[in-house]
C-alpha cells in the first residue's frame, strides 16, 4: 500500500469511527431525555418488537446488499 492510500484509508477509517461515536451519542442522549416522557407500555408484544427489529433489519439490508452484489456480477 502506498503512503497516500495509507493516509487516505486512515482518514476515511477515523471519520467513519467519529461519525458512528457522533451517532450513538445522539441516540443515547435521545434515549436518556426524550424516552421517559414517551408512553409505551410495558408489554411483551412491544419487547419483542424493540428486540429483534434492530436484527430484522440488518439481516434485510445485508440480504439486500447480497442480492444487489449477485445482479451485479
């Protein structure tokens, strides 16, 4: 790897790690302040949900990405 194409992945690298801290920092602070004040009601249907969407979601977008990838080629 040449010197500038190890610069230039260092950067991306590093701006991609302080865009994701960025991120979960405002979600968490969205969580901590804006949560408590939301009415959701403690059931198991809802648990379920806040559980395995996040799963859901990524297993979509990486099936989506796979199939994008397999037209490609």
């Amino acid at each position: 790897m040449k010197h500038q194409e190890r610069n230039s992945f260092l950067a991306t690298d590093t701006g991609l790690i302080l865009k994701m801290f960025a991120l979960a920092t405002v979600v968490s602070v969205a969580i901590k302040f804006i949560g408590p004040g939301l009415a959701i009601p403690a059931t198991n249907r809802i648990v379920l949900i806040a559980v395995l969407l996040p799963s859901l979601l990524i297993g979509l977008a990486l099936i989506w990405r796979g199939w994008q990838q397999y037209r490609q080629s």
